[in-house]
C-alpha cells in the first residue's frame, strides 16, 4: 500500500503535459496505429469533441486518437471512448486484450447473426461509456 500512495504522490506532482507525455507513451502502440489509420482513411479532425471523421464506415479507438464515420451519432462515439479508457487502463496489451479480439469479433458478426455488443470487451467499453442498449 505504501507503493500505491508514493506512486499517487508523485502522479499528483506532475504537471497536466508530463502525465500527457507518460500516458501517450504507455498507449505508444495503439497511438502509432491510430495515427496509420488517420493518415490512410484521411480523416479530418473536431477539435472541440478531440475526435478524428472519416467517410470509411468503421468506428476505432487507438489509444488518444477516436476515429469514427461522420454520420454516426453519440452512442458510437461514446463506445469508442469507453474503448479510449480500456486502452489508458491496460496500456500496451490493449492491442492483444481488447483490439484484437474486437475486430475478429466484428468480422464474425459479419458471416455469423450476433449481438456484438454483448461480447465482454464491447459490453465493457459501453459501460466505460455510459451507453445503454
């Protein structure tokens, strides 16, 4: 317990850039990967909502970086932030723990009829996200 309080003490101590710093590089894979699939599926950002448009119709979350359709609305953007703070939580296995199984997940629903959002890495970021379905 002692380690856990020295360690909030000194997250405490930083300032708001350090931790920004730190957090990207604890998510550097996914934040690598994020800016690939921007540069490729030329999404433009909003910067007031911190969130990256395509025309593409996917939705991803990689580590800082929301990628979504323009035309989907609140709840999909919602989920991808519950997928944002999966990916702040498990920092570099996210890819393998959440990403991974994610899209296998969504390419089975595409030959297979099923609730997607019941599998529990997608329940999980609907709860992060306060999305209820």
């Amino acid at each position: 317990m002692k380690l856990i309080g020295k360690f909030k003490n000194w997250w405490t101590s930083l300032t708001s850039k350090q931790k920004n710093v730190i957090l990207y590089i604890w998510q550097l894979p996914q934040n690598l990967l994020g800016l690939i699939v921007i540069l490729f599926s030329r999404a433009w950002h909003i910067k007031e909502i911190d969130t990256w448009y395509t025309n593409g119709n996917f939705g991803v979350s990689l580590g800082h970086y929301i990628i979504i359709n323009k035309n989907r609305g609140e709840i999909t953007l919602n989920h991808e932030r519950g997928h944002q703070k999966q990916s702040l939580m498990l920092g570099p296995v996210y890819l393998v723990v959440i990403g991974l199984p994610s899209v296998l997940g969504n390419i089975a629903r595409r030959a297979y009829s099923f609730d997607y959002y019941s599998l529990p890495w997608e329940a999980w970021a609907d709860r992060l996200g306060g999305v209820k379905r």
